[in-house]
C-alpha cells in the first residue's frame, strides 16, 4: 500500500478537527466581542455578567447578532417567570408581614405585564420592528425598578427580590443593547 494514499484519510480527519476547534473558538470568540461591545455602548452592561448570560443558553455557541437578540429575549423571560413563581412562592407564606404582602402583590402585577410585554417584544423581534422591541424591553426594565423602589418606601424593609430585579435589569440592558446594534 502506498504510504502517501494511507494518510490521506488521517490528514482529513486532522482537518476537519483542527476546522471545528477554530469554528468554536471563533464564535465563542462572537459572543465575547458581542458583550464587550454592548459593555462599551451601554454603561449598564456588565461583560461578565453578559457572556456568562449567553453560556447558559445552548444556542449561543453558533449564534450570530441576530440569534443572540433573540437569546437576550428568551432569558429576560425566563427570568420574568421565574420572579413570578418567587413572588407567588412568598406571597403563600403566612409569615410575611402585611407591608411586605402589599409590596409583593405589586411586583407580581408588574412581573405578570412584563410577561406579556416580552412576549410582545419576542414578537416584534421576529418581525423585525425594533423599535417596538425597544419598547417593550425597556418597560421589562422599568418593571425590576418599580418593584424594588416599592420596598424602599419603608424605612428598614428590604426586598427579598433584589437579586431577581438586578438579574431583569442587567438582561433588559444587553438586549437593548443588541437590538440598538440591529437597528
């Protein structure tokens, strides 16, 4: 057998090994320059916070710009959901004073709209109305806001949904980020 036609079938495997590992790298690569970029145009984007954001969805790794407005939009509803089943899961504890009740039954409110405003912004983003994606996810953001800012109207209450209300408010800022870079 002839020792050059042998390793022609080991250097296409090479090949093809070396071209995966360097298409990984580069869109992986995709979603750094996109956070660093949405850091840099939006003083409310943290890097970090972003790429970690988009690791967690499986689709990120062979997105472009496109996807990963899509992607922001599919974690800021996961997130407003899940805020929703916390607030629930605290509203049935007997132990919540009347105060905070109050507080958390206008967060569920304003949790529950920016469920049906994302839904809205995911729909224009298939339709490629920006601006009304823009919109809606600056409402989401707005939400987070006005649910923390009602448990600092007592003085010594804290909420018990800051962690949700920051996590809402940094993912409304990447994709508003994305969706100003689309527009």
């Amino acid at each position: 057998m002839n020792p050059k036609s042998s390793s022609f079938p080991f250097m296409i495997i090479i090949s093809m090994i070396i071209f995966n590992i360097s298409t990984t790298i580069v869109v992986a690569d995709f979603v750094q320059k996109t956070c660093k970029k949405c850091e840099k145009n939006n003083p409310n984007v943290n890097y970090e916070f972003c790429v970690s954001s988009f690791r967690s969805h499986p689709g990120s790794d062979s997105a472009d710009l496109r996807k990963l407005g899509a992607i922001s939009l599919h974690l800021i509803g996961n997130n407003v959901s899940r805020s929703v089943e916390y607030v629930e899961d605290l509203l049935h504890k007997k132990e919540v004073d009347p105060y905070k009740r109050a507080r958390l039954n206008d967060c569920l409110e304003v949790y529950c709209e920016a469920a049906v405003s994302v839904e809205e912004g995911k729909k224009a983003y298939k339709e490629g109305r920006y601006d009304d994606v823009n919109i809606k996810v600056s409402s989401v953001m707005d939400a987070g806001r006005v649910c923390e800012d009602g448990f600092r109207e007592k003085e010594g209450v804290s909420s018990p949904l800051t962690r949700w209300n920051n996590d809402t408010f940094k993912l409304t800022a990447i994709a508003l980020s994305i969706i100003n870079m689309l527009s």
